[in-house]
C-alpha cells in the first residue's frame, strides 16, 4: 500500500553536477540520490538544490505529521476508518490502465475508492516486485492529485519541512483572491498499482513524502528518457533491457 503526499520542492531527475561557486568559496561536488538518515541544515540541502541533484530523507523529515499517526494503523497499513470519515465524501481523480499502459480518469469520492481498496484480492498489501508483461487493465487503479488541503487545514495532515519551505508555486495560489488551487496533492494506491512514466508539472522541483506503504521509484537521468522504444509500454522492462 501507498498513501504519500506530494508538494513543489525538489526536482525527480538530474545528472551528476558540480556547482560553480563564486570565486571565494570551494567546489563542492555532489552525488546523486544520497540519503540523509538524520537532519541536515538548508546550506547542505541548498548544494542539491542548486545543481538540480535528486537526494532522499529518512523518516525524520515527516516525524511530527498528524497523518504519520492518524493515517496509519499500529500495524503499518492505511487506516481505513479514519480516512473515510475524515474524508470519505472528497472527491479526486481515479486512474485505471488499457492495454498499452495508458490512464484514463474518472472521479470518485475517497469513500468510493476505500471501499474499491478494501475489496481487492491478495490480502495484507505488500511490496509487488514484479511488474505485469502484458494483462495491464489488471493493475490496481490509484488515487492521485487529491487536494486534501482543501477539505481540511493543511497543518491537520502535514507539517511543511523547512528545507521545503521557499514554495514559489503554492505562494502563486494563496495570493490569488479569483480563484482556490494549490500543489499540495496525496496519492493512494494499492500494492501493484502504478503510475505512468512522467515529469512534474511544470518541470518544477517536486517533493513527495510516503506517509505508509512502500513505492518503488524508476528515475532515469536527463537524456536516458530517448532511448526508451515506447514511454507507454513497460519501463521497468525497457530500462532493464537496455541497461539504462
């Protein structure tokens, strides 16, 4: 099962780089995807997101969010009861697959699709680690782009990280007085379920956090991306294949 959390903040692919400082300080090089098990303060954090360098964060960086305790049963797995009282009649968009990996959407309420969740075979969810070759309308449909910052007081469900914090495109909305929008979105998914090989909206420097479950993640750097034969078909597959 996955139930994570998704705002502006830093950028899904990148190359490995080397920033070019001003002429009194030292070139520091980073590493792409190096793990951060305990805080780091906003000049560390500012070399990746300077030079565009993808790097992850252990559960520290979530610790003090209401959804870590309310979202999640003592045995790890989506709480149910509490989402769909606390939620049940918000709506958003569900995605289900054809047979050449496309989505095609549709709306439902959180209850709705809870009670879709619930009545799938297989048991406690787990980690799917192998990725249908045919047979794609079998996949599990997710719930993405649900903007639950809207039915509730954002501060109810997360806390936004201060390494986070310098949020361009949310500050854009809150000043708008026409119109409600935000970048704040949470997806739910069911072991197996998966989404599409895709960029952030607006190629903007994205952050997501798993709030429970486990999500595999297939990011490939600038330019691998043309070497792939057919984006809609399997990815995990074609990157194997071609050592990507």
């Amino acid at each position: 099962a996955v139930v994570s959390t998704q705002s502006t903040g830093m950028k899904e692919d990148s190359a490995p780089s080397v920033l070019q400082p001003p002429p009194d300080r030292t070139v520091v090089e980073v590493s792409p995807f190096t793990h951060f098990g305990e805080p780091i303060c906003y000049e560390t954090f500012e070399l990746y997101l300077q030079s565009n360098t993808p790097c992850t964060f252990g559960s520290w960086i979530s610790a003090d969010w209401p959804a870590r305790h309310s979202w999640v049963q003592e045995d790890g797995s989506p709480n149910f009861c509490f989402l769909t009282e606390q939620f049940g009649d918000c709506k958003a968009s569900v995605s289900q697959f054809n047979g050449r990996l496309e989505t095609e959407c549709f709306e439902k309420t959180i209850g709705e699709f809870i009670s879709y969740w619930k009545n799938l075979s297989g048991g406690r969810d787990k980690c799917v680690k192998d990725f249908p070759e045919d047979n794609f309308t079998s996949l599990p449909h997710y719930l993405k782009d649900w903007h639950f910052a809207k039915s509730v007081p954002a501060e109810s469900v997360y806390r936004l990280p201060n390494l986070f914090s310098d949020d361009w495109l949310n500050k854009y909305w809150k000043n708008r007085d026409d119109v409600s929008d935000d970048y704040i979105f949470s997806y739910l998914g069911p072991a197996g379920s998966y989404t599409p090989f895709h960029a952030d909206v607006f190629r903007s420097y994205s952050w997501s956090v798993n709030v429970c479950g486990c999500k595999k993640w297939l990011i490939l750097y600038p330019g691998e991306e043309l070497k792939l034969s057919d984006p809609g078909l399997n990815i995990e597959k074609q990157c194997r294949e071609k050592q990507l």
